[in-house]
C-alpha cells in the first residue's frame, strides 16, 4: 500500500476520533509530504498550526500513524512557506 492510501486512511481514523470542527480545523489542511526511515514529513500551513497539533494531538497522531503503518513512525513538521 502507498504512503498515500495509508495517509488517507490515517486521516479517516483521525476524523472518527474528533469532532467535525476539530478535524476540519486541524487536519484538512495538512499533508503528508514524505516517510523515510519511519520519519513521517507533515506539511502544515503554519508555526501555530504546528504547535497546537505538537501539544494538543501528539499522542493521537503517534497512535493513528502506528495503527495505519503497522510500525511506529515519529512526526516531523514542515511550515508552509
């Protein structure tokens, strides 16, 4: 399975734990942009952005990512610039 469709499928576990708001919110503008040593790369659109989802969704995000990938993967944020 392509990073892609586990992508998708990450994100349809993350819509099923938040609220509509919340995920509309957090996690419709956020791609992924590479795995590569189970290092996953998340386009975010801001610093902002990238805190909130640090300190707010961390352990949904490690967990969700885990779940998908069958492995565990740490997060690293990208800031649109």
């Amino acid at each position: 399975m392509s990073n892609t469709e586990n992508w998708n499928k990450f994100l349809l576990l993350i819509k099923e734990e938040l609220s509509g708001q919340a995920y509309q919110t957090w996690f419709e503008s956020i791609n992924i942009l590479g795995l590569e040593n189970n290092e996953i790369t998340i386009e975010v659109p801001n610093r902002f952005h990238y805190e909130w989802l640090d300190s707010k969704y961390s352990n949904l995000i490690l967990q969700s990512l885990k779940k998908v990938f069958d492995r565990s993967i740490s997060v690293k944020y990208s800031v649109i610039i």
